[in-house]
C-alpha cells in the first residue's frame, strides 16, 4: 500500500508532539510536513517545520490539525484550495466558526472530533441513549478534568456529550447550554445542561455525565491515561478519510454508529 503523505500542524503542541511520535511508528504514513505558528530554526524528526501557506501543505494527501480555531480555519483556507483533506481535533469554536467549517466541507473531506477516542466517542453515544431514555425529570451536568496547561473550558469533549444529551431529546444543543464553571468541588444540576471544568497537575483527561431525577443518579464516565490513544485515533481517522468525497464527518462516522 502506498504511504499517506502526512502534514501535522501545531507541531510544538502536546497533540502535535504525540501525533509526530505516532506517525513514526505506523507504516501507513509519511511525514512531509510540520507547521507552526511563528517560525521555527531547528528540525523536528528532520523536518524544518514552516508557516501555514500552500507551499507547506503541497505535498500532503492529509493534514491533521490539533491548534486553535483561528489557525484551524487558516489551514481550511489553504486546504479547500489544494484541495487536500483535513483531520481537526482543535476544539473552542464559536457557532460562527462551525458554520465556517461545513461551508469549507462542501469541497473537502474533513473529520472533526472534539475527541479521538475510541471510548469517549462511545461514551457520546450512550449518552445520547440514556438522554432519549430517559424522561424530562432528570436533569443533568457534565463535569471534565484535564491537565493544567489546557486553556479553553469546557472541553471539546464536555461539549460534545452536552450536545449526546441535546440530540437525545431532540433539541437544539446551544438553546440547552446552561452555567459554565471552573474550579468549582460542587455544582448543581440544571433544567439547561451546567458543565464544571476542573484544571489540575497532568490529568491527561477525565469526563462524566450525571443524570439525576432527585430519587437516583445514574453516572457515565470515561478516563484517558495514555496521550497516544488520542494520536492513534487521529491517524486512524486520516487513513478513514482518504477513502471519502467532500463533507463534514465525525468518529461517529468512522465507528459506524447510528
């Protein structure tokens, strides 16, 4: 089988990093480019990493993007127009944004997940489950740890299974989003879906969904203890999509759920 050219965006990142160590261990892929931000003197894995321009992503089948939404949509930019497919694990975009990204996904293949994993992705769907399930007395929260260094809140992963629990009742996600807090040991259940991010030490990732009708509780929860699930899963949506014509898709998608 013919290798994938491979480009990693974010390179200096922790995602960029892990998805580098990766690839280098799959014989699937090919390394052929690393962008940053700003510019960059030394190699990585014998790589001059580059800015974001057509000149970087040239040679690349597929490009996996762990940034910020502001670079995401720049990499989409150039991408539509080499036409090049986009793996995005970046999370923290506004509805603006999102619409961005499905006008960008009418020309190109993109996969976008606020989480890679295998386990959180089946955690969203039995969240969805239990949500359709369940009767209009239960309310509902979801809380996420991540490590120190993480910087938007909730994560992508939070918000992705605050929307399981929208899609389950058949409501629109953004009408449901309720309080939003940081840091906090308690926080109450709500008619809207409150989420409560906590930001400590080196949590690689922690979540879970809390259904209460005030007589039980019934607790979804999954915890990540390797990067590398992250980066693997990354992968295996790239080579998923190198087999797909222009649209937006999901791990839900690769994983066949429905």
């Amino acid at each position: 089988m013919k290798k994938i050219n491979l480009a990693i965006t974010g390179c200096l990142g922790r995602m960029g990093q892990q998805i580098i160590r990766s690839s280098k261990n799959n014989k699937n892929f090919k390394l052929v480019s690393l962008t940053e931000n700003r510019r960059i003197s030394k190699k990585i894995s014998g790589i001059k990493p580059e800015l974001n321009t057509i000149e970087a992503f040239k040679k690349a089948n597929v490009i996996i993007d762990f940034t910020v939404p502001k670079c995401t949509l720049q990499v989409l930019k150039i991408a539509s127009k080499l036409k090049k497919r986009v793996v995005i694990g970046t999370t923290g975009f506004s509805k603006r944004e999102e619409d961005l990204i499905k006008k960008y996904s009418k020309k190109i293949p993109i996969l976008k997940a606020g989480n890679m994993s295998l386990g959180v992705n089946l955690l969203m769907y039995l969240t969805e489950i239990a949500s359709k399930s369940l009767s209009d007395n239960f309310l509902t929260k979801v809380y996420e740890v991540h490590h120190k260094h993480k910087k938007d809140h909730p994560s992508g992963t939070a918000l992705m299974l605050g929307k399981g629990i929208a899609d389950g009742k058949n409501k629109n996600f953004f009408s449901l989003i309720g309080k939003k807090y940081l840091n906090r040991k308690k926080f109450p259940y709500g008619k809207k879906i409150n989420f409560n991010s906590i930001r400590k030490g080196n949590v690689i990732g922690e979540h879970e969904v809390k259904f209460s009708s005030g007589k039980e509780i019934i607790t979804l929860n999954h915890e990540s203890f390797d990067r590398s699930l992250y980066s693997e899963g990354a992968l295996t949506a790239s080579k998923w999509i190198m087999r797909k014509k222009p649209g937006l898709y999901s791990m839900r998608d690769l994983l066949n759920f429905k």
